[in-house]
C-alpha cells in the first residue's frame, strides 16, 4: 500500500524557497501557502534586484505585498497576514542566471542548508524571446537551482510546461519528451545530454556577437536564430525548447535525488480560489479576447473542432503543493505531472470561440475595460491556408487605401494596424491552438488520491469539474476586466494588445 500524504504534516515548519514570485503563478502559490498552511516554517523570495537600486525586499513590499491576490487575506485575516509577512517572509536579493545566484560562497552554503524544498518557478514566458536570453533564464538557471538543492540535500519542484511536448503528435503521458526531429543523445538514466547542444548555441550565438553590433539588430538575430533552432529541433517557439533543455539538466543534476517537474498547460485565471477569476496580467487566450475586443482581429488560423488546453491557475498551484507535500514525505525519485484539462475535460478552440463571442455580444457592457463599444463583427477561425491567402489580399487592400489617405494627409489607414496585430496573434499563439496533442494527466490525479478527501477539496486538481460555459463566460471575463485591464480613463489604454505581458 503507499502511504497516505498529508500537506499539513509535510509543510508545516519547513522552510520553502520560491523563484519567480514577482510572477503570476508563484504569487497564487504562495497565497495558498500563507492561507493554507499559517504553520509553515518560513518563505525564502529569491528577487532580483531593480535596475533602480531596489533590494529584494523593497521589490516584494512593492511588487508582490501590495497584489489583489491576496485580497482575501487582507479582508479575513489582515492581522496574521501582517505578521507573516514581517516574520516568515524573507527576501534575499539575487539573480538565477549567476552561479551561487551572485551570492557570496558563505552565504549561499548557508542558504542551503536552511532550506528545506525549492519550488522553481521563475521563467522567461516570451514565446519569441532573444536565444540567449532565453538559455540564461530557463534553461542555465536550472543549474544553479539544482547547486542550491544538491548542496542542502533539498527537493526541487521544477515548474514546467506541457508545451516541452513540441511537435510530437498524440496523446502525451507524463514523462521524458523525446525530441520531434533533430537527434540528441541520451543518457542512461534516460535524460538527454545537452553538452553538445549547448555548445552549438552557444557558438551561433558568439558569431551573431561578433558580426552584429547595432544593439536592435542584434536581439532581432538573436530572436531568430532561437526560433530557427527550436524549430530544427523540434519546438514551436524558443520558450518551450529552452524549457525542455531546462528539465534535462534538472534530471542530469538531480540522479538520486528529489526532482518533480510539474507541467501547466496554458494557464489561466484561477477558478476558485483565493478568488474567482483572479489573473495577472494578458495570457494566451487573452490576447485574442482583447484584440477581438478592440476590432483590432477579425479571424485567426486554428482547428475549430482541436483540443486547446486550458488550466486554472489555482489548480496548477494546488498540483505544485501536492507535489512538494509528496517530495518532502516520500523517497527521492523523479517525479512528472501534468496540470491540464486535455485528457480528462477537454474542450475545443471552436467551443472556446463560441462562448466566449456570445458572452461578449450579449453582456459586453459589464466588462467595461474591455469593451469600449458593442462588438458588431464576428470572431472566425480559418485553415492556414487560408488565413494566409486573407492576409495577403487585405493587406494589399489596406496599402493601397493607406496611400489614399497619406496623399489627403489623413495618415495611414487604421486596418494596417489591425492586420499586423492579426499577423502578430497568428504568429505568436496558433501552435498553442491547435498542437495536435492531448496532454494526459493521469499521474497528478492519482498523486490526490493519497491525500484525505479534505485535502483533496482543498488542494483540488479535479479538472474534470470545470463547468466550461460558467469558467470562460463568467468567471474568466470578468477576472480579465477586473484584474488584468487598466479603468478606461487610463492613458495609452490602446497599447494594452502589444506591451501586456502575455503569458502560458
């Protein structure tokens, strides 16, 4: 028989390092933690300090204390809240992508062995992001994380994504993602060795140092040459490539001891707790809601009847604090769970359209920072193919009426602008739409089988439970007004498609 697993028996007392907690996710974490688990021993921020000269515990006083999400908190408890704030939440200023985070020897032996679990969740969530870039965030930390956790002999939660699958095809268990089409070597114990890979990278990347000097021209290089090479190898987009070369060296590093990753799929507003629909910031599925919002998109190139994998943030936080409950209770072992609604409650990216355009047309006055007006044009999804022969035609439309209208000294016509944030949106998040995969999750449901029913509904990861219609309609709507939208009156209100930060 396996042994029952408790949260209150493995958390309480220990000390939990967390990364990325200026971040969406870890802040749902660690709201749960707080609320969840008062008794819990003590919080360690890893933050890096601002380019302002602000320390890591300015940077959480400013940056994460002051967060709706923890609202609630405020309201029921905002004593005790104060006072774990002040006691158990400590800031240590440091940086992921330095050996020893840039601490000093002493002081980084000294943090290891006082921390009991690393939870990893800081990341680069820039789909298209600068190769180097994105290797120093997601996939070189790792290994100064994995330093921290060798050195005190502490569990590693490594927060993933699903989307480490690429362009395998089918459904996608919980376990080691071989790559779709450039061979690399594996190793025995089943991860793969990057050594050569990232030897290759980082010589492509030294050439482009080399050869180009304009700063601008340089991060576009490097954009693409991340992009070429994440394609070549298997990947859609730069992010999830150096995320998978994230959880290789995480096993490598980790042989013999406790390593989870954990693996949301595109996260969104959460479903419950600490409230409905509490979300931060533009995610995937946003950033087509507001472009549709602002008339700024009119068709998207997608699979109607395709599975799109949406996950609340509340249960990919509820996974990750099993998941710590079991490393701090159970032998040490690889680990893989997959947070994800695919397998057990999929819906499809047609659905999705539906209730969400419905929604939209019927009750767009209640979502006043997203609807400026009554959306009277309909939201379609075509074959790439087509899409692609749209584009072409209205974009010819468009330039000639653009030079209509500069000969009257009028400007350049608004539908340019609304065919590049087409373009942009199709480039950016059609693979996220139709990726030919169902993600199975099999594993993370058997894992809250070992808690009590109580634990269970508290930390629930029961996916199949959402109600679609009420989540998307209700729920999700009208979290991103509240939360993710600036009040109408703000200034540069029209930027929001562009510089929000989207994320998975």
């Amino acid at each position: 028989m396996t042994p029952a697993l408790n949260v209150q028996a493995a958390l309480s007392g220990k000390r939990i390092l967390i990364t990325g907690s200026t971040g969406f996710l870890a802040k749902v974490v660690l709201e749960k933690l707080i609320r969840s688990v008062p008794d819990i021993g003590r919080i360690v921020l890893l933050i890096r300090g601002s380019q302002n000269g602000a320390d890591a515990r300015q940077r959480f006083e400013r940056d994460i204390a002051t967060s709706s999400i923890f609202d609630r908190l405020r309201a029921e408890r905002p004593a005790f809240l104060a006072e774990f704030f002040a006691e158990k939440i400590e800031c240590i200023t440091g940086e992921v992508t330095e050996p020893g985070f840039g601490l000093p020897i002493t002081a980084f032996n000294a943090l290891a062995r006082r921390i009991d679990l690393i939870i990893n969740a800081a990341a680069s969530v820039n789909f298209r992001e600068a190769l180097d870039e994105a290797l120093a965030i997601n996939t070189i930390s790792v290994q100064n994380i994995t330093e921290l956790a060798r050195a005190g002999h502490a569990p590693l939660i490594q927060v993933s994504t699903c989307y480490v699958n690429g362009y395998n095809r089918g459904p996608m268990y919980e376990q080691n993602v071989t790559p779709a089409r450039a061979s690399i070597p594996r190793h025995a114990d089943g991860h793969y060795d990057l050594y050569a890979l990232l030897q290759h990278l980082n010589h492509r990347i030294a050439l482009l140092r080399a050869e180009v000097r304009e700063k601008e021209e340089l991060e576009r290089r490097l954009t693409e040459l991340g992009i070429a090479e994440a394609n070549y190898h298997g990947w859609n987009d730069t992010y999830t490539f150096t995320k998978w070369m994230g959880e290789q060296l995480a096993m490598s590093a980790m042989r013999g001891r406790s390593l989870t990753i954990v693996r949301p799929s595109i996260i969104e507003s959460t479903l419950q707790e600490p409230a409905p629909g509490w979300i931060e910031g533009v995610k995937v599925a946003d950033a087509i809601i507001l472009a549709y919002a602002r008339g700024k998109t009119s068709f998207f190139p997608a699979r109607p009847n395709e599975v799109v994998d949406i996950v609340p943030a509340d249960l990919v936080a509820n996974s990750i604090v099993l998941a710590s409950a079991e490393a701090l209770l159970s032998q040490p072992a690889t680990r893989i769970y997959q947070a994800c609604t695919g397998a057990s409650n999929p819906i499809t990216v047609g659905r999705v359209i539906e209730m969400i355009q419905g929604e939209s047309q019927r009750n767009w006055r209640q979502y006043e920072r997203l609807f400026y007006n009554e959306p009277k044009h309909s939201f379609r999804v075509v074959s790439r193919p087509l899409f692609l022969l749209m584009l072409r035609a209205m974009r010819i439309g468009a330039a000639a009426w653009s030079g209509v209208r500069k000969l009257l000294g009028t400007g350049e016509s608004p539908k340019l602008e609304a065919l590049r944030t087409t373009q942009l949106l199709a480039l950016t998040f059609s693979f996220y739409t139709a990726p030919r995969y169902i993600f199975q999750s099999d594993r993370l449901q058997a894992l809250a089988q070992r808690f009590s029913k109580e634990e269970q509904a508290r930390y629930s990861v029961d996916t199949a439970a959402i109600d679609w219609r009420d989540y998307l309609c209700r729920i999700h709507m009208t979290g991103l007004n509240r939360y993710a939208l600036r009040p109408r009156a703000a200034k540069a209100v029209e930027a929001e498609v562009s510089a929000a930060p989207i994320t998975i």
